[in-house]
C-alpha cells in the first residue's frame, strides 16, 4: 500500500509532537464506532471508498468473524492526517465479552472519542467504557451519533449524559431537526450553520450564517455554553459578567484545558452514517483532545534503585514503552504493539524487557493501518507502533533502554467467569493444540487455559460465550486446528465468612534428614474483591526469615482448590502468627507444605462459602413484551432493578446468576418474535444460595 504525500512527509520529519493525537473510539455494542472510523479514515484521505458495517466492507473490521456478524471483536490501529495533524486511531469493540480490547487501548492512549446512539443514549456497555476511561484520566470528547433514525433526540441523550456521569457536558453543537427531519448542525463556537452535500457523501458542505428559525435557539444555547467554558478561565469569566464578547480563540484555549483536566467534555452531534458532522469531529480531535506534551509524564518504578522516575514525551529521554496487545500475523508471525512514551527505537536496535529482565531485538517495526503495515526504520516518543522479532513481550510488560530502565504500571484485566472443556478431535489436532491455544493466550489476557488434575482435561475459561465462540472458531479457521467444546460451564469460586486460627504441621523424621514445618496461621475475610492478602507477625526468630515467603506460597497454592468443591478460592487475608522450625530438618518445601495444610484446616472452620458470577442484564424489547420478560427472568433467580421507557420501546435492568444465561439469546428471540435485544456483563460474586447448593450436590 502506498504512502500519501502527507504520510511521507509526515513520517520523513518525525514529526511536531503537539500536532500528535493518539486517541480511541469507544461506545456501546452498535453506537456507530466502526461507521465513524471508516468516515474518518475517507474525509482524511486514508481510504478512496466508504466501508459500511452491513455490507461486511469495513476498513477496521478486517476478521472473517467481524465481516460475518456486523460487530468489533479485536481493536484495530490506524493513522491518518487532518490539518497538518498526525491522528493514530484506536477502534475498540462494544461488546462486553471483548472489554479487554477497550482496557488495554485505554491505557496507551492520550485521549477518546465516546460514541453515543442518539435513541438509545447511554447503554451499559457506555458506562463500562466511561469508567475505564475514568481509571485511567483520558480526555474525552461525546459525539451524539445516528441523529438521523426514528426516536432520536439530542436533549434526551444530553439529558442522560448529565444523569449518568459526572463530567461536566458542553455542547458545542446542536442539530437542526432530528430524524428524517435532520438536515445540519449549528457550530456554537463560531456561529454558523453547516449543510452537508449528500451528493458527494458528505466530502463537500455549506458553511452560511444560522437561519432565522434557529437564532434564538442559539443565541440561547451559546450563552449557556459559554457561562459553562468562563468557569475555567479567569479572564474569560471576567468578560462574561461584564456582558463583554468572548474572543474565539480564547473560548477554544479555554475549552481544550478544561478537557485536557478532565473537568469538561466538549459534546458533538452527527449521522456517521449519512455522512453528517464527522468532519467537525476530526476539527474536534484536533483542537481539544491532548498531544502527548500536554500530559504529565510517564512515571514508573527503577527497578534497580525502588525509587519513582518520570520520562518526559522527548526523543532525547531515554527509551521507554509498554505493550499492551500481541497478534497472529499470518505474514509476519507474531506482533507486538506498543506505545513509546519517550526515545526512539530503530530496527535491529537491542532493548530491555523489564519484567522478564531479558534482552530482546527488533527486527522489523510496522505501522498498522488494521491488518495492513507499512515498514519504518525508527520510531519515537508518542508514537503506537507493532514490531516484529519480540519473543519473550507479553501484554503489560515494560519496554526500556536497559542502561535506563523503568518499570510502568501494569494493565489490570478482569477474571474470565465462562469455561468450556476442549479436546482434540485427532492425533494431529492434539500435537497441535497446546501451541494454539498457547499464541490465543499469550493475545488474550482474559483467555484462560488449564490442565484439569482430576480428569485430565483441558479446560479453556473467557469473559462470555461469545468470546469463547469467537476463540474456538479461530482455532478452526487461522489454524486449522480441529476441536470438541464441551457446554458452557460457570467459573464458581470459593472463600470463607469467619475469622479463624488454624496450625499447619508437616513432620517427617524418620532417620536421616527429614522435614519439619510448623506454623499457625490466622486466616479472615477479605472485602472489596481483594482476591488475597499476606502478613506476618513473626518475631524473636520462631521461625527464620527465609521461610516466611514459603508459607506464603503454600497457602497460595492451597487456594487453587476450595474446600467445598475444588474451585480456586479468594478474599482471603492470611497472617502468621506463630510456628517452629528444626535447625537440620525445616526447609522452603516443609513451611509451604505446612502454610497450605494450615489453610486446609483453616478454611474448613471458616463458614466457606460458594460464590457465583452474576451479570448485569439490560433487555431491550417492545412494550408489549415486557411481563413474559419479566416472569422468564424471574423463573432464572433474577433481581429486576426495574423497568423505564426510551424512544424504540422499553428497557428491562436485571441482575441475573450467569448459570442461568446460558442459552438466553435463543429463550429470548422465541418470547419476544425476535423483537427484543439484551446486553450483559459482570457485576460481582455473590453466594451461592442454599437451595441452588442442594440442587448442585453440595450441601
């Protein structure tokens, strides 16, 4: 694929870092991301034609699966360039079984387009998204799309924003009719009305004074936009009370501050699909959202002195970056994505795995237009790049100049709470099943695999049944590997409710050397979803030092295997309190063999408890439908949170155990004549009650 005129010049000039936007599209399942992306990658040039979603056309949809079923499973990175500005995209998925993509990107990334449905506003998967922003501080930008369908309403979704979130919202647009009506956009910040020409997709518009019939509207809306902007600028302000005309180019400084504190988000309105307002999204892009110099620098831990360090977003630092996802390439084997927060790095250049602390070269460096790749020689400081050649690089993992290193924060994922058993069909599958599902792993932090001790099975776990789905039929169709899965099983887990002190002691001498390990061992419930704790409280050398990190793993090992029914236990904080050692007979092996026996023990006497997965579920259905909804979620141990109206029929909110999901989709297509939709994703653990026990066997 060749290169634009301003990609080469682009890439030959390593370019101004304050004309440098990494930035990400996120929304809920179906808000347009894709459609946007594909508008974006046209109206920039990087694209000759327009993608659609239906037509399994999409640029950024690139997997067989995605052309398929019309949805985003993988994130695809892009770069394209708008008023002199290089803009490196991120394209996440909606859906909730694929939230890892969203997580990891959100990480990288300096800032982030939120996508909402202008019927539907703000969906669940919409305030999962928001939240991982929030965790990690991105600026944002809300773009209030598909203004043109039956229901839509500005106002409402407004509405929504404000209810939902805490952001400050300010809309800087607003449209001029809704619907089919919907035919322009008023810009609040200059005052003028664009109409946008169907004929050539939108490539060409009109820029004229606003019509009568919408001045006072915006006249209106202007006074209450910039009320909101002067609260963050003093000078602004002053002029505001004064009744004095706010310059333009201070609204604009005023507004893209604010965003970059995430204290404001800037709101735009459009119909990616018809074409409408995503040029003024790109203008947005440009002059709100942050370049890598208008954020702090990058901290980390120097893993050679323990203390913090900050690199500065320069090609004079030293080299610094983090993964955040690996890919099967069938071209180039296995691909590394990064994110470089300062220094250059050039191919065939040596750099620093932090984690691993191993070496590691690059051989090629790529830059990723979704599955396509265009080769460089270097890249630097703010720059999102995949390299070939890493080997020992997983998701997470620190990349630094090893005279300099620096370790930066981990990427933290959610338990998968879905697992299926999976076996090879054939001798030949079998050979090769393990190194598959290694590579799917080593992509997916949320992919879990295991050996099951008992009956020797290999047990695959992920976010859904739709992520599992996906994995399976990758296996089939990249590499032709051959499989039977097992139904759908829940990811149960296990922990105790009391307090307890129990011993651990594991004695053998019987002639010669033997082992002695003693300890006692106090064991409590820990809240929030702290999955495990340790402390010690050993002193006057009862037990030496050296041995209080084997008690530690052995009661960690232990907790793989609950009491109740073998599933991996959590919440649990574990303190030494006491013990003996044997000056010749204690070693590591004896004090982790004593620390799992004491939680053995412990757990037994601590009330233990089954915990269940339970899944947020938002079903979205005709008015008509709504008792035999109900009353089918009831039958499945569900808690109705309640029922509320919206544009294109009513929304169910449940709480529902995940065991009882399984199959949903075909219960709920038959009840509702495939008039309904739902969406679900984690909520928490909670008990499993004592009835469900007795069915299970367990009580």
């Amino acid at each position: 694929m060749e290169a634009s005129s301003a990609e080469i010049f682009c890439l030959e000039e390593i370019m101004d870092l304050t004309k440098l936007r990494n930035i990400g599209i996120m929304a809920h399942i179906d808000a347009g991301k894709t459609t946007t992306t594909e508008r974006i990658l046209f109206y920039t040039g990087k694209t000759h034609r327009i993608g659609e979603v239906d037509d399994g056309a999409a640029t950024m949809d690139w997997m067989e699966q995605e052309k398929e079923r019309g949805i985003t499973i993988t994130s695809a990175a892009t770069t394209c360039y708008w008023q002199e500005h290089q803009i490196n995209i991120i394209d996440t998925p909606g859906h909730v079984d694929f939230t890892v993509e969203v997580e990891r990107s959100l990480r990288v990334l300096d800032g982030a387009v939120a996508i909402f449905c202008g019927v539907g506003g703000v969906e669940p998967q919409s305030e999962t998204v928001w939240r991982q922003a929030d965790r990690y501080k991105v600026p944002r930008i809300a773009y209030i799309n598909k203004l043109d369908r039956v229901g839509a309403s500005f106002e409402r979704v407004l509405d929504d924003l404000d209810k939902r979130f805490t952001s400050n919202f300010i809309p800087t647009q607003f449209p001029d009719g809704e619907g089919d009506q919907f035919c322009g956009i008023v810009d609040l910040i200059n005052m003028k009305y664009r109409l946008y020409h169907e004929e050539d997709q939108g490539l060409t518009f009109t820029e004229r004074e606003i019509p009568e019939t919408l001045r006072e509207e915006a006249k209106s809306r202007r006074e209450k936009m910039l009320e909101s902007i002067s609260e963050y600028d003093d000078q602004l302000l002053e002029m505001f009370l004064n009744d004095q005309e706010l310059p333009v180019t201070g609204i604009f400084k005023a507004l893209r501050q604010a965003t970059i504190d995430c204290k404001v988000t800037p709101v735009l309105c459009g119909s990616s699909l018809k074409n409408k307002g995503v040029q003024k999204l790109l203008d947005a892009i440009v002059d709100f959202l942050p370049s890598p110099l208008d954020l702090p620098p990058i901290t980390g831990i120097n893993p050679k002195t323990g203390k913090q360090e900050a690199r500065q977003p320069r090609t004079d630092e030293p080299f610094s970056a983090l993964a955040y996802k690996i890919a099967s390439d069938p071209h180039v084997g296995s691909l590394t994505y990064f994110r470089i927060y300062s220094g250059t790095v050039k191919v065939g250049g040596r750099i620093h795995n932090v984690n691993h602390n191993r070496a590691e070269r690059i051989s090629r460096i790529l830059l990723m237009h979704a599955n396509r790749r265009r080769s460089l020689q270097e890249a630097g400081a703010g720059e999102i790049v995949a390299a070939v050649g890493l080997k020992d690089t997983t998701t997470g993992n620190t990349l630094a100049d090893a005279k300099h290193p620096i370790l930066l924060e981990m990427i933290s994922f959610p338990e998968p709470v879905v697992s299926v058993a999976i076996e090879p069909k054939t001798k030949a599958d079998q050979d090769k099943l393990s190194e598959v599902l290694k590579r799917l792993a080593d992509e997916d932090p949320t992919f879990k695999v295991e050996i099951n001790q008992e009956t020797g099975q290999t047990v695959i776990s992920g976010m859904g049944e739709l992520h599992l789905e996906i994995l399976v039929d990758r296996m089939l169709r990249e590499f032709k590997v051959h499989a039977n899965v097992g139904n759908p099983r829940v990811a149960y887990k296990e922990t105790i409710t009391k307090t307890v002190e129990a011993e651990g002691k594991f004695i053998r001498q019987t002639g010669g050397r033997g082992q002695y390990g003693h300890v006692v061992v106090r064991f409590e419930p820990l809240k929030n979803g702290t999955p495990f704790r340790f402390s010690s409280r050993i002193s006057g050398g009862t037990i030496p030092h050296e041995f209080i990190s084997a008690v530690e793993a052995g009661v960690k090992e232990a907790m793989t295997s609950g009491v109740i029914a073998g599933y991996p236990m959590t919440g649990i904080k574990a303190t030494l309190l006491d013990g003996s050692f044997h000056s010749v007979d204690s070693s590591d092996i004896a004090f982790r063999v004593a620390g799992s026996l004491a939680l053995r023990n412990g757990a037994r006497k601590a009330a233990p408890v089954l915990l269940e997965p339970v899944m947020d579920v938002e079903v979205i259905l005709p008015e008509g439908y709504v008792g035999v909804v109900i009353n089918d979620l009831q039958t499945r141990r569900a808690l109705i949170r309640g029922t509320s109206s919206r544009a294109d029929g009513s929304v169910i909110s449940a709480q529902a155990p995940l065991a009882e999901m399984f199959g949903y989709a075909t219960r709920l297509r038959n009840i509702t004549q495939g008039r309904a939709t739902y969406t679900m994703e984690f909520a928490d653990y909670v008990t499993v009650p004592d009835k469900i026990l007795e069915k299970m066997k367990l009580r």
